[in-house]
C-alpha cells in the first residue's frame, strides 16, 4: 500500500518509521509545512520527502493527516480544492487526531472519501526527532465508522495493525466523549495544576518548584506538551470536557467540604479507597 503523510511530527514520524521497519514494502511519501520532519526522514531511508501536499499524496493509496486537529479541518477543505486532483480516484483520507466529530462532519460535506482515525498513544515530546516506531504495538487505534465504506476502514485498519496497534471501530460520538474522560480532562487538569502552583499569591513557587518529585512531574506531564495541539484538541471537544469538568468540581466540592470541616480521616480515606476502587476494581 502508497501511504502519504501531511504532517510528520511525533505521531505522522512515528507511522513513517513504523512502516519502514514492519512494511519495507509500503512506500511512504511525506510532507509537512516546514519540511523538516520529511527531510530527516528522507536522510534516514524511512519516507521520501515531497516538496509540496499535492507532490505528497499522488499515487497514494491512504492519506494520512497527521496534524492538530483544527491544521487538519484545512487539510480537507485543501483536499476537497485545490489538492482535488492529486488524490486519486480510489485514495482514502484518514487523519490521526485527538478529536473526531468535526473532521468526520467536515469530510462528509466536502464529499471526501474519509475514514476517521485515532492512534491511543502519544507523549508530550514534539516533532519528527521524537517519533518512535513502537509507539503504537499493542495500543488501540479507533477508526470511526461513520458513513465510511467497509473497504476504507479495512484500508485504515490495515495501517493501525501495520504498525503494531490494535483496531477498534466505534463511532466518532463516541470516540469524543470517552477521549474526553481519558486524554482532554487530564489535559486541562494538567495546565489548571500548574496554573494554581505557579500563581500563588503567598510567591512559595520557587522554593515549591525545588522540591517537586515525581507526583508533580506525573500530574503536569500533559501540560508540558505542544500548545496547539492541546488547544485544537480542546476547542473541537470543549462540549464533551466542560461535562467532565463539571462532575470534576462537585468531586472537588466534596473534598473541600471534608477538608475544610471535620477532616475526619475515616472520611478521607473512604474517598481515597473510593478513586483507588475504581482504577483497581479487581484490588
């Protein structure tokens, strides 16, 4: 299978590299705005770098969006424009980001023949020097099913196994509600962790930052990632994080109720066993 890339940081960097140690026999073309990722790919034998998107995607079989996912709201429109006779007649679109109603809603009006896709893998480092060809074995990998043809999620499936992930079709709905519990709310719990620490009026940051281990590194780890990519993620999926943000504040409410009251230790702890219960059932 021809497989382009438009976009080649850690996630687009990461299948190019993938490909090329599992499908030697999958010809990857890349490209990006910059072209730095696709140049440094192309010196290590892992894709060949196209100069333009249209360059990128003739040919190709499956064309990958692997960019934010607000960049990649302007990859259809380009597709279904001004690249509309560079994408064959048989290619299909998939992209790789965090949030899937709107691209899925977008392609569907410009007639695109588009799979929605969604690797579950990912870290806080950025660009093409942090791909990983094992970032993805053994992790899912969602292809949405609305209106998409049975050969173009085959098509996607096929990539998502390609690079050691494990396919899981479920509707772009879906997909936005549950990323928003497991990957955007600890985004923005994340940044409002750090955003609290960092403004404190009483100035004990610097001493605090001196201290910190690795509690703090673990919690503020997503706040540390690329910032519009956290940004385009949250404004495609602000409904469905506000929901959880709100089921947030009344657990929060809760401990604030305890702590600034009795502070019974039996009360907290039945808190604390409650969350641990629910993230070890089986415990």
């Amino acid at each position: 299978m021809r497989v382009a890339i438009l976009g080649l940081g850690l996630i687009g960097g990461s299948i190019a590299r993938a490909l090329a140690t599992r499908r030697s026999n999958w010809p990857v073309r890349a490209w990006s705005p910059t072209g730095r990722g696709p140049a440094a790919a192309a010196s290590s034998g892992e894709a060949h770098a196209a100069t333009t998107a249209g360059d990128a995607i003739v040919g190709a079989d499956l064309v990958v969006l692997a960019a934010p996912p607000l960049a990649c709201l302007d990859l259809l429109d380009e597709l279904a424009g001004s690249l509309r006779n560079s994408l064959g007649a048989g290619a299909v679109v998939t992209d790789v980001a965090s949030t899937k109603r709107r691209l899925v809603a977008r392609a569907s009006e410009l007639g695109l023949p588009f799979v929605g896709g969604h690797p579950m893998a990912g870290r806080e480092a950025a660009g093409y020097d942090a791909a990983d060809p094992d970032l993805f074995v053994d992790r899912p990998w969602i292809v949405t099913t609305d209106g998409a043809t049975r050969d173009g999620i085959e098509r996607v499936e096929e990539l998502a196994t390609a690079v050691g992930a494990r396919p899981t079709r479920m509707d772009a709905a879906t997909h936005d509600a549950a990323a928003a519990t497991i990957s955007h709310l600890p985004l923005v719990l994340a940044a409002a962790l750090a955003s609290a620490a960092g403004r404190d009026p009483d100035g004990r940051w610097k001493d605090e930052r001196r201290l910190a281990a690795g509690g703090w590194e673990s919690m503020t780890r997503l706040a540390r990632g690329d910032v519009e990519m956290g940004a385009g993620i949250l404004a495609t999926n602000a409904d469905n994080v506000a929901v959880r943000l709100r089921a947030i504040r009344r657990e929060l409410d809760a401990w604030l109720e305890q702590l600034e009251g009795s502070a019974d230790q039996a009360e907290i702890r039945t808190l604390l066993a409650d969350a641990r219960d629910i993230l070890e059932p089986d415990r």
